[in-house]
C-alpha cells in the first residue's frame, strides 16, 4: 500500500511533463526512409502497398489491350496494368496510397465502366 501512495505521488509531480526515450537509430532510419521516397533512380522503382481499380475482366487477349488503348487515351497519366490468370485477363488502372484515393477515381470512371472493384496491392510509387 505504501508503494501503491508513493507511486501516486510522484506521478503527481511530473504531471504536464513528457519525457521521450528512444534510440539514436529511429532518426537515422526514418530520414533513410524519406532519401529513399525522395529518390528517383532511372530504372528502379518504389513499390508499396495501395490500391488499384479493375476497369475490365475478359476471356480474349485483343480485347484487354483494345480496352488499355481506350483507357489511355481517356487518362493518359494514369498507369495501365494487365495481368493473366487463367482464363481471364485483367485490366488495374492506377497506383493509389489509400482506398479513398482509388474510390474517388472509380467515381469519375462510372461514365465509362460499368463494372470496377478495388483491389489491394503492390503499386509503383512515383
């Protein structure tokens, strides 16, 4: 019970005070985090967990790339990708950090799409 009160009271006195402990090493790591979200090496590239959008799911290989042409001349700065697994081809567009992002761009494609999901994955970070 002593203990208990002892504790109480100097708890007390540090009261609006915060006293951060930690290693020297979270600073160097977290600014070799940012060098390497900065840097921009020719060839290389950052990939990171986000979301894409589905735009197209079909059986034949011409259509997923008619439907690559159309999307790209629609949204020319937005990354295309296809992928195949047996028997479907698939078409993901774009490299979105959250699902906020992603949801937004699958507004402004309704005009064109009439069946999108999202999808959680590895995007290029650019």
């Amino acid at each position: 019970m002593l203990f208990a009160a002892s504790f109480l009271n100097a708890a007390a006195q540090e009261k609006g005070r915060v006293v951060v402990v930690k290693d020297p090493k979270i600073d160097s790591l977290i600014a070799k985090r940012l060098e390497l979200n900065k840097s921009t090496v020719p060839g290389k590239s950052i990939m990171v967990s986000g979301f894409r959008v589905q735009v197209f799911s079909g059986l034949d290989r011409q259509q997923v790339y008619a439907e690559q042409t159309k999307f790209k001349s629609r949204f020319p700065g937005t990354g295309t990708y296809i992928t195949y697994t047996q028997p479907n081809y698939r078409l993901r567009v774009g490299d979105f950090r959250t699902r906020l992002e992603a949801e937004k761009f699958m507004n402004e494609l309704k005009k064109y799409y009439s069946s999108m999901f999202i999808f959680s994955e590895l995007i290029i970070l650019r």
